[in-house]
C-alpha cells in the first residue's frame, strides 16, 4: 500500500523508513499496548525455561494471556514456535500468574485466568506468503500483525486477518502429540460455534443485526469470545451478544444513565452478573425494536469519538 502526503492538492510520496532492529518495534508495542491492541503490558523480556519471551501481556477482556514476539527475519516458522510457546505457557501457567502478580503488584488467582483463550502474536515489517498461509487458519491462536513506520512520523499497524475460507487446523495437529495437547485446551472461537442452539429465527435475525452494526460505522470488528460475540472498534467493546434458542441478549457498554433510553426497553444490570460489560440488557426476540435498538449503539459510538 502507498502512502502520500497531500500538500496543496497534490500528492507526495511518503518513504517508508525501515526499523533496525527488533528492540525499535517492541519499544513502540510496549509502550503503546493499550492503545494499539487493548493489552496490559506485564513483563518486557520474561524468561522461562530457557526460553524468552519479548513481551508477555494480559487481555482484561478475554482474561488471558498473550505472548508478542518481534520479528526481522522472514525465515522463521510461525507455526512451530507459537507452538512451541503455547505449550511453554500451558505447561508453567503458575509461573505466569506469579510474573503477573510481581511485576504489577496485584493478586490474579489461577481460576481468574482463561487459559482456553490464550494466544501468540508475531509482529514483523512483512510476513512472507508462506507465513500467511500457514497461520491461516480459523481456530489457530496465532496471530500476524503488521507494522511499517513512515518518514512523516506515522506508522501502520494492522492484524492480517484470516480469510472466510480459512479451514479447521485441528486435521493437521491429530498425529502430532504436542500439537494436538494445545489445540485440544486452547479454543478460537468463532460466530459458527455460537449459532449451534439458536433456532433458524434468531439465527437470522443475528445477522440482520450484525450487518446493521458493522454499518453504523467503519472498521468493526467482530469479535466471538466464549461466551459471547463482541463487537468492537478501536480495539474497544461497545456491544455484546448472546445467542440463545429463541432470543438474542445485548448488552450495552455504557454506564447506567448514560445514554438516553425513553422507551425503557432496557434493564439496569449494574449489580447483577451477565457476560460482557455495560449496565445496559436488552432481550431481542424479533426485529421490532431493531432500529431503536441501532440508535442506542450508535449513541454510544458517538460517545466515544
């Protein structure tokens, strides 16, 4: 992708100003974990096992684990050493929990942790084709990110995402021990596994209302955890939903009073358990409050501009 400077209509090309080393990238991530990919920064070079891991992380919303390495070199295999890390964590999870606690100064307990949502994220200038195909799977816990830095004090960061063909990676991991010992506790999930119970109504009445939210705005990400599909933008949760047989659950990330809801279709759930965050539940059965519904989220993507 070219990038231009626009000065007086015209266009100018933008150089692309390479990094020299791996410690520039991991600099930058590190300092800016949040804001780029929605993480908690817990140890910067934490090692293991005579193993080293550039930057060890927490994701709140997935209450997991996440381990980023920097990459220069286009040779290395994605697969086996994510893998290979994958394993490392779910072999010495109490060695993660005690990093977390000491290099934070908190106190997260073992069952607090989800260990089935862990992930390894690589993160390089570029990835050779090989790489791409390899990781491209839909149930894989292995991600690709891009990042390029530019003579004009911008950089592009994105996720390379998985295409809508992207098989299962379980057939391929089922004659290899290790392998299949780590894709057999970690779990990608995805929208297929939430649409097994709901009835063929509220399945397509799920994605009528998908398309309505990935169309209030651009750049939505869907993002199905466990218990539920996320929908998020700038790496942040602004609706969640959950199938069930014969209604859908929302919930909406804004706290009580916060938005204005005349109807009262929704229930204050600030005190009482449910999935996701937010005080806002609504229970969808039909297509009836659809667009009054849409107004309340697109309430809160104004919100938060």
């Amino acid at each position: 992708m070219n990038i231009y400077a626009l000065q007086s209509g015209n266009l100018t090309p933008v150089r692309e100003v390479p990094f020299k080393l791996e410690k520039e990238m991991q600099f930058i991530f590190e300092q800016n974990l949040n804001a780029v990919m929605g993480l908690e920064l817990v140890k910067t070079e934490f090692s293991i096992k005579n193993k080293r891991i550039d930057t060890l992380a927490f994701d709140h919303q997935s209450k997991a684990f996440i381990i980023i390495e920097y990459k220069r070199d286009k040779n290395i295999s994605v697969i086996d050493q994510g893998f290979t890390y994958l394993s490392l964590m779910l072999e010495n999870k109490a060695d993660f929990i005690i990093e977390y606690n000491e290099s934070l100064k908190k106190q997260l307990i073992r069952d607090e942790v989800d260990w089935s949502q862990t992930r390894v994220v690589f993160v390089s200038t570029s990835f050779t084709e090989n790489q791409r195909l390899a990781t491209n799977f839909k149930d894989i816990a292995i991600e690709l990110w891009e990042v390029k830095r530019f003579e004009n004090h911008t950089m592009s960061i994105a996720p390379i995402k998985k295409s809508k063909s992207a098989e299962s990676i379980k057939p391929l991991t089922q004659q290899n021990k290790e392998l299949k010992a780590v894709q057999d506790e970690i779990k990608v999930y995805t929208e297929e596994d939430h649409l097994t119970k709901p009835s063929d109504e509220i399945k397509e009445l799920y994605e009528l209302l998908r398309n309505r939210i990935n169309a209030l705005t651009d750049d939505v990400e869907v993002a199905p955890q466990k218990m539920y599909i996320a929908f998020r933008k700038d790496k942040k949760n602004f609706v969640y939903v959950h199938l069930q047989k014969k209604n859908i659950k929302i919930w909406l990330n804004a706290k009580w009073g916060e938005i204005n809801e005349p109807k009262g279709i929704a229930n204050n759930v600030s005190s009482k358990g449910h999935y996701g965050y937010g005080d806002y539940e609504i229970d969808m059965i039909d297509d009836s409050q659809l667009e009054y519904i849409l107004s309340l989220i697109k309430e809160i993507l104004i919100k938060d501009v």
